[in-house]
C-alpha cells in the first residue's frame, strides 16, 4: 500500500518515524495520567559517562578549547563603571573545535552513537552551525550526511549567513536539501528520515544536550585551575534552550553550584520567525529572541517528542541585549583583542560586557563560546544585506533599535545596558502553555511538582498561577 505522503499523512506517522530514527521510545519516560515525564531518566537513556564522552570528542578534534582573558575588553568596561566594579571577562574559544563552534560537541555524541548502532547517515534540520558540525563529525566516522535547511525567502533570496552556511555543509560532502521559509521544514525532515532509514541527529535528543556538558565541565575545571575559583557567571548566548541546558548541567556535575546561569538573546521583537516578509530583515539567525522565548515557554515545540533542552529549569536570569551592541563588541573584539569571530557567541559578549560594569573587578564572567568566522557571517556582509532589504543603519541610543526597521549602534561604549527579561513572566508563559496544550486534563499533586521542576518554583505557585489563569 502506497504511503500518504501529503504534510498531513507524514505528520501523523511522527512518533513512528521518531522512535526509528532515534532508538528512543520516549513513552516509557511518560508519566501516566499525567502532563510530565521523567527528564532525569530520559537523560539517562544517553548511557555515556563524562569520561567516554571526553574520549569520543577527543577523536573527532572536540572539546578542550582554550580559555582566553580579555583583558582589554575589561579594561574598557571598566573606564565607563563605578569606582571598584567592572568585572574580568573570559571567553571560551569554541571557534578552535572541528567546525568551528561549541555544535561540534552536539553532533559529535549524536555521529558517534549513530555509528555504534548501526545506521547508514544522519539527518538533521537546521539553518545554523549545527548542520556543518553533524557533517564533519559524519564525514569523519564514515556516514552519509543530509542537511535540511531554510536557505531563502520567496524570492529564493538568501541571507549571507545562512548562504555561508549551506556552502560550509556541502563542503563537508553533506547534502543539502535546500528550502525556502515555511511550515514544510519539519514534514521535509520527516520524510528524509522516513525514506532514508537514516539516524535523527536533532539538535534537542539527550545525545545532542549530553554533548554539551564536557564544556561546562572544561569552564568550571579550567577556571580552578587559572583562578583557584570557579566563575561567579557563565553568560550563554540562548536560542533553544541546548546550548545552556548542556552547560550548566556539566557545571553542575562538575559541583559548580554557585555559579550564575544568565542567558543572553538579541532583541528581534516584532519580527516573526516563519514570515517570508521578515525572513531577510532579520540580522541574526540564531541567538534571539524569536527563538529564546518561546523555546524558554514552551520547550517541546521540537522535531522529537520531548525536548531534552529545558531552559527554565537551569537559568538564573536572562539577559536581552540589542542588535547595535552586538555588532559593536564584534568589531570591539576584533580591533580591541585580535579575535575575529562569528556573531551567535558576540550575544552573550554583548550582555557580558554590560554586566560586568555591575560586578566587582575581582569576580569573574565566562562568556561559554565563541564561533568561527567566514565572509558571509561578518558583520559587514550582514550589515549590507540589511541596508539591501530596506533597514537603516545609525549611531544613537540602541533602546531606539526597531528590528526589521533599523539597526542602531551605540554612539560609545558607556551605553550598552543590562535589561533583565521577566523570569516570572516566563514561569506563567510555561504554565500557561501547560494549559493549553493540555485543555481538558485535570491537573494532579504530581503535575505540579513536575511543572515546578520545569520552571525552578514551587508546586504552591504553580498551583496559585493555574488559578488565575483559569
């Protein structure tokens, strides 16, 4: 019998699709009668210890990337602060993995496993850096690769990053399937799975997050060593969630308990992620809010059953920094430090280089990663683009910055910002999207606790914002 092969006739075969690709049946992680799941034991279901994870990476060209001060970026931070404040700000160089970015440690557990079991390729849907590291790490252990990627708008034209992107893939002899923005990706991916028999190295399995942890560890080790002291802050620039999940659960096991975990997000409100109109007036394809927050209210709005990243249940407080200063720390840490890096990692420098006017000179922010560079994701080539499709370009106040309308650079270094985003906001966002994805279940003792594990709160306000919001 033929399949259906219409969007709607794939999407209703996803949890069989799933589990093939996957060799995960995520339903025995499921609570019965109730909305939660066991994240501790699905976690578990990675079945590697820190110690094989570290020699898996090692093989590949993964993991133990240098720490590196910015001394004169700190050094400029502090001439804009208070007597005594301005704290010292590393980074960890990410951009020195095989592919060039902390993705190398996602795709490096996901190609590995997908070899020890047995499968041919792998398969993953992305328009990011997360593509180029599952083909490196495929082409290394001898698999086929296939990248799905929303390349262009509806005029089949494409950002310069993006572009960047798909060449760096194909480089890596991956194929790329090559979509304009739309609701096809997800089926697209689903259907290549299906046909292909090929592993699903998405970005949110367990194997995709564990991957991560070795760079938490890395930080805080690292940081003992040189210090003496692990870091009172990890800045972590936040799209879906796995990049700060994976971190700080490897500071956590590395027993860095007190350190802060502050996501960072480049404010795009106003623009939507899947309308062609703004596909290509958005300056930044990863590491904002478009994609922050509504992963951080509702984690499982992903290409597997249950999202291994869950942001709430390991962020401190989220930091929102605009599309000016991001551009201006780029260039700062070119002219100022001699490293010329990609954009996704210069969010969290951005936010970094604000807080630390607030911290003692004595206390110390690791910015968690740094990102290659290449001519389609220097600012220069994104700043063109923008002015191409009709953004306006300025020095001024970065609170004037209107995404999609003008991109606005500080007139100096003294007016970068700290803007905390609303935690609390985001905890009745989640349980709000607990309700309506869940519109006739009748919550019990233990969905509470589960969604106050969700959110690091109690089961009493859960229970408090669930009255309200009914």
């Amino acid at each position: 019998m033929t399949k259906d092969m219409s969007y709607e006739g794939i999407n209703s075969r996803k949890a069989e699709i799933m589990q093939k690709s996957l060799g995960i049946d995520y339903s025995k992680f499921e609570h019965q009668g109730g909305i939660g799941f066991d994240y501790d034991a699905m976690m578990g279901e990675v079945a590697y210890s820190y110690e094989e994870m570290v020699k898996i990476q090692q093989q590949t060209g993964v993991g133990n990337t240098p720490l590196l001060e910015l001394r004169n970026i700190t050094a400029l931070a502090r001439q804009s602060a208070p007597k005594g404040k301005g704290a010292r700000i590393f980074v960890k160089d990410e951009a020195a993995n095989a592919s060039g970015s902390f993705k190398a440690r996602r795709a490096s557990i996901s190609v590995y496993h997908a070899a020890k079991v047995g499968y041919k390729g792998v398969v993953t849907a992305t328009s990011g850096n997360y593509g180029a590291a599952v083909a490196s790490q495929a082409a290394m252990r001898g698999l086929k690769c296939i990248v799905v990627q929303e390349c262009y708008d509806g005029r089949m034209v494409g950002q310069p990053e993006i572009l960047e992107k798909m060449r760096i893939c194909e480089a890596y002899g991956a194929e790329v399937v090559q979509l304009s923005v739309g609701p096809e990706l997800f089926s697209t991916f689903l259907a290549i799975l299906e046909e292909t028999g090929y592993f699903n190295a998405s970005l949110y399995t367990p194997f995709g997050i564990a991957g991560i942890e070795t760079l938490g560890h890395e930080i805080a080790n690292q940081c003992r060593q040189r210090l003496g002291k692990d870091p009172e802050v990890v800045l972590i620039t936040n799209a879906g969630g796995g990049n700060l999940t994976g971190t700080a659960r490897g500071l956590r096991a590395a027993g860095a308990k007190n350190t802060q975990i502050i996501g960072a997000s480049v404010d795009l409100a106003g623009l939507h992620m899947a309308s062609d109109k703004d596909f290509n007036r958005k300056s930044f394809t990863t590491g904002h809010t478009g994609f922050s927050m509504p992963f951080i209210k509702w984690p499982d709005r992903t290409d597997v059953p249950r999202n291994a990243a869950r942001c709430l249940r390991y962020m401190d407080k989220n930091l929102i920094v605009k599309q000016g200063e991001v551009f201006y720390i780029t260039q700062a840490l070119a002219v100022l430090e001699g490293y010329e890096r990609g954009p996704a990692g210069n969010t969290s420098l951005a936010a970094a280089f604000a807080l630390a006017k607030q911290m003692d000179q004595d206390q110390v922010i690791v910015v968690n990663e740094t990102e290659y560079t290449a001519a389609g994701k220097m600012p220069s080539s994104q700043l063109t683009f923008a002015k191409q499709n009709g953004v306006e370009l300025s020095f001024g106040d970065p609170d004037s910055d209107k995404p999609g309308t003008t991109i606005v650079f500080p007139r100096s270094p003294d007016m970068f910002k700290v803007r905390w985003a609303d935690m609390d906001d985001a905890r009745r966002g989640y349980i709000k999207n607990c309700l309506a994805n869940h519109k006739d279940h009748q919550f019990n003792d233990r969905d509470h606790a589960f969604m106050a594990a969700e959110i690091q709160s109690t089961p009493d306000f859960v229970k408090k914002v669930l009255t309200e919001l009914r």
